[in-house]
C-alpha cells in the first residue's frame, strides 16, 4: 500500500451538554472527538475521509480541574468493512463502543486507536468498564492511546504487546509516556494553560501526533508537534 497524506477516520460528532457539580446547566456546545479530530487534522493540512461518524448527545459535569461525560443514548454499535478501506492509514476514536472491530485484520495499513469509547461506561459521569478486545484486534493496532487513568481497563498483556509497536499514554498536565517498539520515552509539560475545562484537548493532542507522524514517521518528533498545537487549542479555548 503506497503512502500518501490521507487518512480515513471512524468517530463521532455530540452535541455537549455541560453541567456544574451542583447539576445546573451551564452550556451547551459542539463536541465529539470527530470534531476535535477534524479541526486539528485540517490546520495541518491533512487529507482526511470521515468514513462514518455518529452524532450523540453528551451530558459532562465539569469540576475543577476535570470533566466527567456520559451518553444519554447508547448507538447500536457500526460494523466497519475493513477490506474495502483504501487509505494508508485509519483512525478510530469513538465516544462508546459505537464501531465494531470485528474483522480489523482486514485492513492493510496502519491504524491509530483511541481507548476512550472502548472504556467508558457511558451510563454515569466518568465511570469505566473493562475492555478485552481478541488476539486479532491486539495484534492489528499499529498505534494505541489511552489516558493514564483508562489504561488499567485493558488486559496487562495487551499493553505489553502494544510496547512493541506504538502505545501512548497521556497524563494531563504531568505530560506523557511513549512507547516505541519496546523503548520507552517520558515527557514532561513544560507550560500548563489554565482553562475551566480540557475538553477536546486529548482529541486535538492525538490527531496532531497522529498528523506528524504521517508526514515524519518519527513519533517523538509527533510528540513535540502535538504538545505546541494543544498548547495552542487551550490557549485560545473560549469558555
């Protein structure tokens, strides 16, 4: 499969419904990975195919210096024809467990996954599930993202396969840890911005390193670019 500056992504789009800690309503506002994903992908002048989004609702309580969201209608889940997607590489980043895997080796490129939706419970704000995907989804992700607080929901085996390709584990404000093909990398952040919420910040981060990468191959060098540009999306957030 030739490489070329092009993408497909499975993801979805909500309508954000924001709440304080008391439950009064706050605002409402667009959201969704697929739109932070497709905002961040067009400022670096990626080619980008959404090949099928969702549109959800989501109710997120904001607290200081955190977000919890839940879905207020759960999708039957989407089975991705995996064979019949031509683009070099493919990114998955859902709210739930909105697109099947099922079939996953079928696809020929590389494919950047995102745990979020895998983990999450969706019924209350912040809480998560276990997700034990099969040896055929494990052994299909090129490049695997989760937060430092979801990663205990995978099995420890999964994550050690990961290590040996590409696995990304973010920690908010304390940075993030890199693995690539069995080496290990620390990051630490350099500038915290001061925001009332984060939201969409680990989607933009994501979708830049991901961006990067396509045009370099070299995920430390995605790391650097993906800190500037969420560094850049906080700073302008308005709130």
């Amino acid at each position: 499969m030739k490489k070329t500056n092009n993408i497909s992504i499975f993801s979805s789009f909500a309508k954000d419904y924001l709440y304080n800690e008391k439950g009064n309503f706050l605002s409402k506002q667009k959201g969704g990975p697929a739109y932070y994903i497709t905002q961040a992908l067009k400022k670096a002048a990626v080619d980008f195919k959404l090949e099928h989004v969702f549109k959800l609702k989501t109710e997120i309580l904001i607290k200081e210096n955190d977000e919890f969201g839940k879905i207020t209608a759960v999708p039957v889940p989407f089975k991705i024809d995996f064979s019949n997607i031509d683009a070099p590489y493919l990114l998955i980043s859902s709210l739930l467990n909105e697109f099947s895997l099922d079939g996953i080796g079928d696809y020929k490129g590389q494919i950047f996954l995102d745990i979020q939706g895998y983990v999450r419970d969706g019924q209350d704000f912040g809480k998560k599930k276990h997700w034990r995907p099969g040896k055929g989804i494990q052994q299909s992700i090129f490049c695997l993202k989760a937060g430092d607080y979801e990663i205990s929901y995978i099995p420890k085996s999964f994550i050690e396969i990961q290590k040996e390709k590409i696995l990304l584990i973010t920690k908010g404000t304390k940075g993030c840890d890199l693995f690539v093909f069995g080496k290990k990398y620390s990051f630490e952040t350099q500038r915290v911005i001061k925001t009332k919420n984060t939201l969409g910040a680990g989607d933009t981060f994501f979708a830049n390193f991901v961006s990067n990468y396509m045009k370099t191959e070299n995920p430390l060098e995605g790391i650097h670019f993906a800190t500037d540009r969420v560094l850049e999306f906080l700073s302008s957030k308005k709130i």
